[in-house]
C-alpha cells in the first residue's frame, strides 16, 4: 500500500457511504476515533472524542480499544503511542506536523538541557517524543499554571518549546522560567488591529485568546486560556459574542454548543483570508481517516528506547492533572 504521502493513497469503492463505513470498520476493529478541536468539522462530528490536548492524552491512556486513530497532528499520535505502545495508534495523514514542535529539536534541546545542570525541565505536549526523552514534567495550556504552581518557588526550571506560553505562566507564576524560543505559526500570526477593528463593530464582544499568542495579543484579551478554557468561557458567561484568537476549528464545537451565540474568527496579519486555519490540522479528511481505518496504516511507530524515558514525563502529568 502507497503511504508515501503521509496517508493511504488508495482510491475509495464508488457509490459507499464514507460516514457509515467509517463508523462499521471502527466497531469491527475495536477501534476509537480521537480527534482534536482544530480537526475538520466533520471529523470533529464523527470522532467519538473530541478535546484539547490534555483530554486527548487522558483519553489514549485509558482506552481499551485495539486501535486509536488519532485526527490531530504527529506529535499527538506520538504521545498515544508512547502511553499505549501495545497497541496500533494511527494518524490518519503522519505529514500532519506542527511547526512549534518543529522549533524545538532533540538534538539542540538536549544541548540546552546538559547546559543548564539542577534544572527541572517542563516541556508542552507540542513537542516530539525524542524531547519528551529529555523533559522531566510535560504539560499542556490546560495545566501549565497549576503544574508550575505545584513546584517548589526556589526552582529553577526550564520551560520549552513556547515562549509565548512560557512568558504568560511566568507572569501568572511570578516564576522566572528560562524559555526556549519557539513558537506556533498559526497563533502567533494574529493581527491586534484586526482584532480591534472587530471589537469596534461588535460592542460588548469578549476578546478570546490562546496563550500560544503573541503578548500584545493576550493583553487584549478577555479571556486567556486553552482551547477546553475558551470554550468552557464561552459556553459559561453570560455574554453573546466572542472573537475568537485560536485555531479557527475551535468555531464548530462552539457554535454547536451555543447556537444563540456569536462567534466571530480573529483574522492573521497577513492575507485576505478572515480566520487562521492551522493547514496540518486540515490534512486530515473523511477519506483519509476511512483508508487509514480499513488499510491500518499509516501507523505511528516510536523508539521503544525513546518511549521508555518519554512516557514518565507524560506520566507525571497525567498524575499530577487528576
Ligand atoms: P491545546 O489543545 O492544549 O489548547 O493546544 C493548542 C494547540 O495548538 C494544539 O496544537
Ligand atoms: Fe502546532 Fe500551532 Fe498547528 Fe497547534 S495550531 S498543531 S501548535 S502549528
């Protein structure tokens, strides 16, 4: 079978209902359909779990399922794997990467990590296995704060790879974290006058903010947090119209669970284009995830070696989010 794209390039038997299949293969596999927030609407409407990061890893730890397919991006196939090595974890296109994973390489963060020696190191979960390898406490947007805030004061930590995230824990912390400089694309690429303009003629609208987002940008915001923090925002004020400064995906599972509400993407800097779409969370698609399930492939393979060390950090947070 041909996955040297990324995906199964198989072509699909005319005339079937893709949707039924899906759900069909998936019982007969005993398999679990995951799938993050930024996915494709009608993934998010097929998958058995939607979440955010941190959910997506809860949910992989404890699944009895024989196979995961998980719809986000290779690092959170990745993070599956490493939790449940005993079983066939498949993202249904592996090129789907993640340029802020891509900002942190082993090979140089090991570097980093050997420098700074009586270090703890704090990785987000955007990050590869093989770093996981060398991190010591892995976290989320969900729960960077509350896992920074369980350490000792006189700490020294090493946080990476966002540097947007690390400045805002680093405020809300009064922590003094060394930061790793990298960043996301997607988030970082907001445009603040944009995003006033939007405020200027949508009176009383509530500014949304992911904290991968550059400073200025959280500064207006009325509400910093995760994709689960924004929409449990949302869902739970008692406000009608929102700008949302995330991965646009997001919009979906928000206006299904406030159809009254008004949910107005924040635009990027540049282009013509009025919301900010991450391209690697789009490569999953209907016809992908039903090949990736009947073919079971591409699977997402990690160094058992690799998995060994990066599984406690995971396993760390997973404890320590309870
Ligand atoms: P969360 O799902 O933790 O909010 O992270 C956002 C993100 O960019 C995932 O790739
Ligand atoms: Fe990575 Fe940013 Fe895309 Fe999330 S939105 S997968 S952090 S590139």
């Amino acid at each position: 079978m041909n996955v040297d794209n990324g995906y199964v390039d198989a072509p699909i038997e005319s005339g079937i209902d893709i949707k039924k299949e899906i759900v069909r293969l998936k019982k007969e596999k005993n398999a679990v359909i995951l799938a993050h927030y930024y996915q494709r609407p009608e993934i998010q409407d097929i998958a058995d779990y939607i979440g955010d990061s941190l959910a997506l890893a809860q949910i992989a730890a404890r699944s009895t399922a024989d196979v995961i397919v998980m719809c986000g991006v290779l690092f959170m196939g990745e993070t599956a794997k490493v939790l449940c090595m005993d079983k066939k974890v498949i993202v249904p296109d592996v090129s789907a990467g993640c340029s802020l994973a891509d900002s942190c390489n082993a090979v140089e963060f090991e570097k980093f990590v050997k420098a700074h020696p009586g270090y703890t190191v704090i990785s987000y979960v955007n990050t590869t296995a093989a770093v996981k390898a060398f991190t010591d406490i892995v976290v989320t947007s969900s729960n960077a704060k509350q896992i920074v805030d369980s350490l000792p004061a006189d700490e020294k930590i090493i946080f990476g790879p966002d540097r947007n995230l690390g400045n805002y824990i680093n405020m809300l912390t009064g922590r003094n974290m060394l930061l790793w400089d990298g960043a996301c694309h997607v988030h970082e690429q907001f445009s603040i006058d944009k995003i006033l303009e939007l405020k200027k003629n949508n009176p009383g609208a509530k500014v949304l903010v992911h904290p991968e987002c550059r400073k200025p940008v959280q500064i207006i915001a009325d509400k910093v947090g995760s994709t689960k923090a924004l929409l449990d925002y949302a869902v739970n004020s008692g406000f009608d119209t929102f700008i949302v400064a995330t991965e646009s995906g997001i919009l979906h599972e928000m206006v299904k669970r406030c159809p009254d509400k008004k949910f107005i993407p924040a635009p990027p800097e540049n282009g013509s284009c009025s919301c900010n779409e991450c391209a690697d969370m789009k490569l999953v698609t209907l016809e992908k995830l039903y090949n990736s399930l009947k073919y079971e492939m591409p699977l997402v393979e990690v160094d058992p070696a690799i998995a060994e060390k990066a599984i406690k950090p995971i396993k760390r947070m997973l404890e320590m989010s309870k």
